[in-house]
C-alpha cells in the first residue's frame, strides 16, 4: 500500500512540469513559425525602388518564364502568354501542374528564374510596392486580419485614403453593415483579443484592400471552393463587385469559371499546352475538351466519341 500510494504522490507532482513543459514546445512552434516568417520576407524579391519606369500601358507579358523552386526540380518549363487588358482569362489543368507558382510570378511575389513577366514592359519584380499594388494585386484563400484597428487594417492598401473612400471600399464588399455595428467604428480595434473577425468578414477586409489599392489587373486564386456555401454565397457577391472593370486572371479549380472566362489557358506539366476561348477548345478536342466533357458527365470523353 505504502508503494502505490507513494507512486501516486509522484505521478501527481509530475503533472504540472509536464504541463509546464508542453505549454513551452507550444511556444517554441508558434515562435519557429513566426520567425519562419520574418526569414521569408528576407528572401522575397526587393524591388528596385527608385528609377524603374512607370508601365507605358496595362498589358501583361510573360514571356519564356522558367521556375524552380529551391528544393525540387523545374516547376514552369518555359511559359509565354499575353494577357489582353480587360479580359477573363482562366487557367485551368491537373493540380501541381504549376498555375499557382505562374500566379505568384504574375503578381510580382517571385521572381522568375529566367525569362520576364513584365506589365507595360516593365518586370513586375522591379516595381515598388506602391507602383506594384496599382497594377496587380493576388487574391489568394490566406486573409490575415492586422492587430490593430478595422482603418489600420485598410489603410494597408491606400494610406491616402479618408474616411469616406474606406466607407465605400467596406460598402462595396458588403462590409458596411457589420463594421457600422462595431463599438468605435472604424477606429474598433481587431483581433483575438479585441473583437474577433470571422472567415468571411476576413476575406471582406482582404477584398475591400483591393478595391481601395485599385489595381488594373487580378489574379485570383479561386477561393471559394474551399468555404462553406453561406461564406461563399457572401464572398462572390463581394468578389464580383472587386472584379468588375479589371483584368482577371483565374486560377480555376472549378470549370464553370473557365466556361465563364473570355479565354481558357490550360497548363500541363509547366508548360501552357492550349489557349483559346471555351468554344474554341472543346471544338479542338484536346485536354480541356476532355476535362470538359468529364466534368460534365456526358461520356463522350470516356467512350472515346
Ligand atoms: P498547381 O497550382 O497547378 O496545383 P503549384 O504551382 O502549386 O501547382 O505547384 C507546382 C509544383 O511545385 C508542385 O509539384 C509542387 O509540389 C511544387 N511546389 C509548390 N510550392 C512549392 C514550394 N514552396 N517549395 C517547393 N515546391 C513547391
């Protein structure tokens, strides 16, 4: 009796450390996360600030743009593609094909590592962040919300903006109703310890950014896939009003955007093996009209017709 109750004593001493100890790992992973973050913007590509030109024009060029990443091999073997202002252009192919690194190198993130993607003859890579967002902006399925206020959080984009111009970015992602309901408006601080946003109002923040950096040209990682329909429905009303009068460029996971798109791009294996209009490429009979027709379930593309 004497043992069990002595070992139980221990056991019981044990705990606390233990849970001492767990509490630290878990703080030396957020830490690691957080420093792997800071390492990260070291390694972004810095823009040449001063002296790059102004783009003569809103047209977007890659041209014989090659990828890899450090570990791995090639990603892009060699992609050209013009993109026509004002246009819907979907990129659509099998998942790892590379349209999410050609999305990236689109919008100025990476460079590339031969070959240009330029936008009015300018790289991408050489524009400052504030020539940058006037041009292209990446929307991708990450939303970060800022600790501090919902104005800090927009004045990211536009630090010229008043209180009128942030009001009518909130209004134009369907944002205003909620963010007129805060306590201090747009002075209510954000965060988990303040007011917490949800997912959806997340992503309205990240679209009403958008609005006010004004940017002639979207790439859009499509991101509605992934969120449960109301969040969705909520997300493609604000979306479409982001998207009206801009170039787009979609990375589609869904081929009803490609049907909807001006253009179609299909990237294979990281190279762009078809482009053309929907009607264009199912008359081809290549591999989006067999996607196509896989999709659609009408089994033409699996008997063979
Ligand atoms: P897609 O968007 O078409 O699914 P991605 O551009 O995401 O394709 O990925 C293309 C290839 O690059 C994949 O093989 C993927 O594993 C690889 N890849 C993507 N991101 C990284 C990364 N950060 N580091 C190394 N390899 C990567």
């Amino acid at each position: 009796l004497g043992t069990v109750v002595a070992a139980t004593l221990y056991l019981r001493q044990l705990v606390e450390p233990l849970d001492t100890m767990l509490n630290q790992v878990e703080q030396l992973q957020s830490s690691s996360a957080s420093f792997a973050r800071v390492e990260g913007l070291a390694g972004a590509p810095r823009a040449v600030r001063e002296g790059s030109p102004a783009p003569a024009d809103d047209r977007i060029d890659v041209a014989g743009v090659r990828y890899a990443y450090d570990r791995g091999g090639e990603v892009l073997r060699g992609v050209n593609l013009t993109v026509r202002p004002g246009e819907r252009l979907a990129v659509v192919g099998p998942s790892g094909a590379g349209k999410s690194t050609l999305s990236r190198l689109l919008a100025g993130v990476d460079a590339p590592g031969s070959g240009t993607v330029t936008v009015g003859g300018v790289p991408v890579v050489a524009l400052g962040p504030e020539q940058l967002r006037r041009q292209v902006v990446l929307v991708t399925q990450e939303h970060h919300v800022f600790l501090g206020t919902v104005r800090d959080n927009l004045l990211i984009a536009e630090p010229g903006a008043g209180d009128a111009e942030l009001w009518a970015a909130l209004a134009a992602v369907g944002a205003d109703d909620w963010a007129a309901e805060l306590p201090e408006g747009l002075d209510t601080e954000l965060g988990p310890e303040a007011v917490a946003v949800d997912g959806s109002r997340a992503q309205q923040l990240a679209l009403a950014r958008v609005v006010l950096a004004d940017p002639h040209t979207l790439i859009l990682d499509e991101a509605t896939a992934l969120l449960d329909p109301a969040t969705a429905r909520h997300t493609e009303r604000a979306l479409a009003a982001v998207l009206e009068g801009r170039t787009v460029i979609a990375i589609a996971h869904r081929l009803h955007t490609a049907h909807d798109a001006d253009r179609v791009a299909v990237m294979e294996d990281g190279r762009l093996t078809e482009l053309g209009t929907h009607d264009e490429l199912v008359a081809a009979e290549g591999a989006y009209a067999a996607l196509w027709h896989s999709w659609h379930g009408d089994g033409r593309a699996a008997s063979g017709r």
